[in-house]
C-alpha cells in the first residue's frame, strides 16, 4: 500500500495571503509543515499541492527544497489538484492535510492512518463535517481515504464546495462508513490552525517557547501543556471565527 500526504498550499489566501511563506522560528510556515510530516512513520511520499499561477512558484521552490514531491494544478477546483497529484504519484492511500496546520502532530497523524488501515472504513478523521464529533483542536486536521474514493469523488462530485474543500461529497455519499477518531478529552475548542494574524501571534507564542527546547520535536502533548500553564495564550485568537465550508478559502 502506498500512502501519501497531499498538502494543499496557495499564496492568495483571503484573509492572510501568503501565510505559508511567513517566518516561523527562521523557517517559513510551509517547510515546519514538511518538517513535520517527514517524521511520520508511515508516508510514503509527501506532495505539495499548489495552483498553476505565478505567485504560487515559490511554493514550488520551497517543495524542491526540502526535497519532497509537488503538483501544479487548479486554484479553485482543489478536488482535481487532489485527485492528479494522487494519480500522478500512483497512491493507494490518501492523506489529506492542509497547509495551515505548522503543528500538525506526526505521532497522531501515525495513528489516524493506522486505523484507518485497519479498518474496514471509507474514510477515518480526527476532524470532518461534523463539528460535534471533533475532540481535537482545530489545526491538528488528518483525512484518510483511499485513491478510490477519491476518484469516485473527482468524477461525480458536481457542486462548487464539493471540489473546492475536496471531501464534502465523500461525507455525503458514505455518510454511514466515515469514522471519526476521537481524543478521551475533549479540546475542539482550541484553534491551533493559521488563517488570521491573531492565530500567527499565538503559534509564533508556541514555537518561541517549544521548538528550540524540543529540537522541533514536539506535538499535541507538549502544546497542550504549554497552554494549561499559560492560559493567557489561548485567549490571543478566542475571538477567531471559523470560515464556513461553503465560503471561499
């Protein structure tokens, strides 16, 4: 079985354009994010998946820098960029991550694929459609499915938001066979997720105090400590509201 990540990344994000090239500790955003997935232990391939236009080649860059796979494709039907990056690079195995997520955690995204593996389901989340079954903070966001699925998806799905956001129509149509993985506590309240300026002030806040004590290495379990000493670091982005799945990313 041959597993990739496709991470979805663009420069033109409406409410922080160019966010994944914004600095974080040295780095830009983009290259915590594959930093991050390359300490997976079950990847196979890890694949950049940005648009076709111009501002986006320095995502293309950035991808050839730290020696992982990329794809050029659609701005705005991101299911097809899904679906030829996929094709292009013969996976089995789909997991789907954004590009917003620089604490995105490799020891749980490890356990999401393992049991999505072991399983008898069409797609496993730790996040998905269904707010009330989310435990995890936001920005921690795993989908797995399989290249079929996907396909199925690519061909059928015919409305804007089911290509925009790539899974609404897998939700839909195998509403019944979507396993949500759940935490033993709930923290869906935290947003450790990038989309305003408010989010980057509390993950710069994170990666000042953690990323050079842990060499990088840390995750869920260390950020979630890091917040219960120091509350007052939650409060920097309470006010953030999500976008709706039907607005434009």
């Amino acid at each position: 079985m041959r597993i990739g990540a496709i991470v979805q990344t663009r420069m033109g994000s409406s409410r922080l354009p160019g966010k994944v090239m914004l600095d974080l500790c040295g780095k830009p955003v983009i290259d915590h994010v594959i930093e991050r997935l390359k300490r997976s232990k079950l990847l196979n391939e890890i694949i950049i998946a940005t648009t076709t236009l111009e501002m986006d080649k320095v995502i293309v860059e950035q991808a050839k820098k730290n020696g992982v796979k990329w794809f050029c494709g659609s701005e705005n039907d991101v299911l097809s960029r899904y679906y030829y990056a996929a094709k292009e690079n013969n996976l089995d195995t789909v997991v789907r991550i954004t590009s917003d997520c620089p604490l995105i955690d490799p020891v749980l995204l490890d356990k999401v694929v393992e049991f999505y593996i072991s399983n008898n389901y069409t797609l496993v989340t730790n996040a998905g459609n269904d707010l009330t079954q989310r435990t995890f903070p936001r920005g921690l966001d795993v989908e797995v499915f399989s290249y079929k699925v996907l396909e199925d998806a690519f061909i059928h799905a015919d409305k804007n938001y089911q290509r925009e956001h790539v899974t609404p129509y897998v939700y839909e149509t195998y509403e019944k066979s979507i396993y949500y993985y759940k935490n033993d506590t709930d923290y869906s309240n935290l947003r450790w997720t990038l989309d305003t300026n408010e989010d980057f002030e509390l993950i710069t806040a994170i990666y000042d105090r953690l990323y050079d004590r842990y060499n990088g290495k840390f995750g869920f379990d260390e950020v979630l400590e890091l917040m219960k000493t120091n509350p007052e670091l939650s409060r920097i982005n309470a006010n953030v509201e999500q976008k709706s799945l039907h607005n434009s990313t």
